[in-house]
C-alpha cells in the first residue's frame, strides 16, 4: 500500500491587537480623539450598522498580518456596531473605513504620515483628515478617480459620507453636525447628561406634587355638590381619572 503524502500544514496566521504602544502621546491627543470618536458615535447612536472606533488596528489583507495601521479614528458605515479586537476588512464584506482622523502629536515625523496616506490611499479610504492641535493646522484628503486628493480648502468644508462641517478659527477647531449643534467634549456631555437627569427629577416631582394637590382636591369639590364632569374640567383630567382618584 502506498501512503499519501500529506502538504505540509500552514501556520495560523495571527492578527495582533496592539502594539505596547500608547494609544496618544499627550493629554491633547488623547482629548481630541475621545471627543471626536464619542461624537461620532453619538451622531450615530440609531444607526445600528455604522461602526465607530478609536485606536483599532485594521487589516486589509487576509493572510498578511504586517499590512496594518491604528487610525486614531475610523468609521465605517455599512458594518454593525460592536466590540472587535481589530477590523479584519475580509471578515467585514470587504468594506474598507471610508473616513479617518489622525491627530497629531509632537512624536510623529512626516514620514511616518507620508506612510499612513499611502496606506489610506492604497487600501480604499475616502475621506482622510490630519489636525495638529498644536498649530491649529487642518488637512483633508478626499478620494476621486485618481486616489486620495487634497481638500485645497477645509474651512467649513462639510464631509460628503459624516455631513459633518469642520470650522477653524484662531482659537482651534471646531466640528459641527448635520443639524448645527457643536461637538462638545467629554466634560460637556457629562455635564449636560447630569442636567438632563436633574430636569428629569423635578420634572418627576412636580408630577408627583400635582397628583398628590389633584387628590386632595377631588374630596373638597365633590363636598361642593360638583359634578365628576365640572371636576375633571376643573382639574384638567378625565372623568375616568376623576372617578379612580376619587376611589382611591
């Protein structure tokens, strides 16, 4: 009997998370990627199939692991939200980030960004933005026949995929929604979360403070010789509820 000689197997191929490096070298790099990343995901909170992320390696290429790159921030519109340990694009219909965000930090040289556009352009993304909070310096790529091209003017450029406006000024960048409310930091959204919350309470004790007034004053009026009817105009309310809090 002849034995078959069986092909060698192929060693898996693995898709590293991170690299040990930091996701942002200051305070400012990191705030910006946090606000940008959480605006986003707030401006897209109901669409479920628009994934947002932030510091996530990406992978094009099946099989070859050392074709990689973290942009600060991606989105991708047309893949489902949810937890990824990175963004294998064969495993995501193919769907390459259609926009990125770089910010930059004191510690990146020009080649290495010269590296990361020739990535974008290679590997699909549409639309790529460079800001350097540092000198208040705004860049932008959009994709054409040709590959990526300048944006020759970003001021309150709009991005034709987010819809979003970018407006710089003197005192830095400011990124806006579609319907005109600005991006506001982590700080804001707490802070606005927090007053929401409180409105909410009063709210809930005004109702309750009205409902308990409203009890109180069924027995006096039905004492009146009013009719359920007189009283529910009375007290805003329907004859139905009149007569259950009059049981009560």
């Amino acid at each position: 009997m002849v034995s078959q000689i069986q092909p060698p197997t192929q060693p898996e191929v693995i898709y590293p998370d991170n690299d040990g490096q930091p996701i942002a070298n200051s305070t400012i790099q990191f705030g910006w990627i946090v606000e940008i990343k959480q605006n986003l995901d707030w401006l897209f909170a109901d669409d479920p199939n628009v994934f947002v992320a932030g510091d996530l390696f990406w992978y094009p290429v099946e099989g070859r692991n050392k074709i990689v790159n973290a942009p600060d921030v991606l989105v991708v519109l047309g893949r489902p939200k949810g937890d990824r340990l990175c963004y294998q694009q064969w495993k995501e219909e193919g769907i390459a980030p259609q926009v990125v965000f770089e910010i930059l930090s004191p510690s990146n040289t020009q080649t290495e960004m010269d590296k990361k556009l020739l990535f974008y352009d290679r590997y699909g993304v549409e639309e790529y933005y460079i800001y350097d909070p540092d000198r208040n310096n705004l860049c932008g790529w959009l994709r054409s026949e040709d590959g990526l091209d300048v944006i020759p003017q970003m001021e309150d450029w709009v991005s034709p995929r987010l819809k979003i406006r970018f407006a710089l000024s003197t005192e830095g960048l400011q990124l806006y929604r579609p319907d005109g409310e600005r991006f506001l930091t982590y700080t804001e959204i707490s802070r606005n979360a927090e007053q929401e919350r409180q409105r909410a309470e009063q709210e809930r004790q005004r109702a309750e403070r009205a409902e308990l007034a409203r009890r109180d004053a069924i027995p006096r009026l039905l004492q009146m010789n009013l009719s359920i009817e007189q009283i529910a105009q009375a007290l805003g309310l329907s004859v139905e509820e009149v007569r259950t809090l009059a049981q009560d």
